[in-house]
C-alpha cells in the first residue's frame, strides 16, 4: 500500500515571516496614536482567515483585500503597494531549520506531499528554498478552494490518487488543517504545535510535536 506524508506548507514548513514583514512594510504609519501593533497584527491574521471563508480568488488578493481591511480597521492608510510588498515577500521566506533533513529523512519511506493554501507561483519559490523534492505539491489555486475547506483536501487526494485512509496529515495550522480534517478517515494526523497553542480533546486523536525532528521517528523512519 502507498504511504503518504502531506504537509501544510506556510507556518509548518515554510517560516511565514509575514508579520515581520507587514511590520516593515509599514514602518512609516505605525507610530499613530493609540495604534496596538499585536492586535493590528492579530486582525490582519483574523482577515485572512476570514477572506479564504469566502468564494475563492487568488492568494495574492486575499493578501491585498485582508491587509487593506486590517489597515482601515486601525485607522492606517493603505497604498496597493503595499499589498504588492507582502505578495513579492512570500516566495523569499525559507524553510525552519531542521525541516529539510525530516523532510530527507521521511523519503527513505514514504511519498511527500504539500497541500498549500498558495498561488502556484509563490509556493514554488518556498519549496525550492527548502531544497528537498517532492512528489505533489498541491495549491488552493489548482483546488480552486481554501483550507479549511474540504474541497481543498479532497481535491489533493484525488490528484495524488489515494484514500484518506493512506494519509498521514501533518500540520501546524489548528483551524486551517486539524478542525477540518477530523473526520477525513486519515490513517494519521500530526500537529506540528510551534506556538504552544492549546489543543482540544474534541479533535482527538493527533499526534503532537514542537516542530518536525521528532517527526521520523515517529513515523518509524
């Protein structure tokens, strides 16, 4: 039987450095008065999520549309090119450092795949960053759909030719990947718990890590 390891991309394996980067973008509006930087940032965060619940468009415009929402929210002025900033940052963002050797690791037994909330252009870039091949790489552009959306994964699974029951999912995103994902039928989930969220009994059962060394040996590489 075929197996499977698919990976969420930004955040899991890609460093998704775009909070520092919105920070950058805008350094020359933030001193307004009254302005909180960590709930601007956490709105704009709120805004993305809140824009791939909508019909599906690019991955660049959900940047643009959801930091001009957050922008005006707070008061800030938004130019276009800011948006156009942060789209032309994501390609450039590389991998967490211990990613690649899991990721080799991990091939001496199983097929690897990502299933992205991305446009096929920057997901591209990312994955030649982190220097490890592999044997899918699925977007929300070619999904026509948004994690935590079902038809994303659904769409994965048939392109790669597998039933849920082969996949082993593993991700850091809680709300985009591991909520949706429950009741899948997957052989395996894996929660890749950077930020030291709190989980949840009701989404049992997972796996839990602080980030993908330990993934190989847990998955008996």
């Amino acid at each position: 039987m075929r197996e499977i390891v698919t990976f969420d991309a930004y955040g899991t394996l890609v460093d998704f450095q775009l909070g520092p980067t919105t920070l950058k973008v805008l350094a020359d509006r933030l001193d307004l008065d009254g302005l909180d930087v960590d709930e601007f940032l956490d709105d704009f965060r709120v805004m993305r999520f809140q824009a791939v619940l909508e019909a599906y468009r690019p991955y660049h415009e959900v940047l643009h549309s959801s930091l001009r929402t957050a922008m005006r929210l707070h008061g800030l002025e938004y130019r276009p090119s800011d948006g156009d900033a942060l789209v032309e940052a994501v390609p450039t963002f590389g991998p967490f450092p211990e990613v690649p050797d899991a990721l080799r690791a991990l091939k001496s037994r199983y097929e690897i795949a990502i299933i992205t909330n991305s446009d096929d252009n920057l997901i591209a870039r990312n994955v030649g960053n982190i220097g490890v091949e592999f044997d899918h790489v699925i977007t929300a552009e070619q999904a026509g759909a948004y994690k935590p959306d079902r038809q994303t994964f659904e769409h994965a699974f048939k392109t790669i030719g597998v039933d849920a029951s082969q996949v082993i999912h593993t991700a850091q995103g809680w709300e985009y990947d591991h909520i949706p994902t429950r009741d899948l039928g997957l052989r395996r989930r894996v929660w890749i718990n950077r930020y030291g969220r709190r989980g949840s009994a009701d989404y049992q059962p997972y796996d839990e890590l602080p980030d993908l060394s330990g993934l190989p040996d847990l998955l008996g590489c």
